[in-house]
C-alpha cells in the first residue's frame, strides 16, 4: 500500500511535532540533570531556531523517502 499525501504529511507532522517536542538525548544532561532535548542539541545560536530548522529538514527528506516505502 502507498501512502497518499494527505497521509504523509500526517505522518511528519507528528514525528516533526515529536522531534521537537519529546525527544531528548541519553547521555547528554543539561545543568539541571535532565537528559538534552534534541531540538537544542541541534540548535548553534542563542535560540532552538536553528535546531527545529534541522529538524524539519529531517522530517521533509523522510516526507520524499515516503514514496518509496511500502506499507
């Protein structure tokens, strides 16, 4: 079974929406000892900007690998 679009983009939007907000990285603590969000590892500047750019930029290339998947 493909996916159709309106499927896909469900899809990111979730894992995008998960990346941001709930991933978070074993190993990696912040100063209050909890485990790293991934947005911020993935931010450089003084905002998480640049992190959730990164992240969409993952969520857009599985969105294109999607057409290959068969479900």
């Amino acid at each position: 079974m493909k996916l159709d679009e309106k499927q896909k983009q469900n899809i990111c939007d979730l894992i995008k929406r998960s990346l941001n907000l709930s991933v978070r990285l074993q190993g990696f603590l912040t100063d209050d000892e909890d485990n790293l969000p991934l947005v911020d590892f993935l931010s450089t500047g003084q905002t998480i900007k640049e992190g959730q750019e990164a992240i969409e930029n993952i969520v857009e290339q599985i969105y294109f690998d999607m057409d290959g998947w068969e479900i």
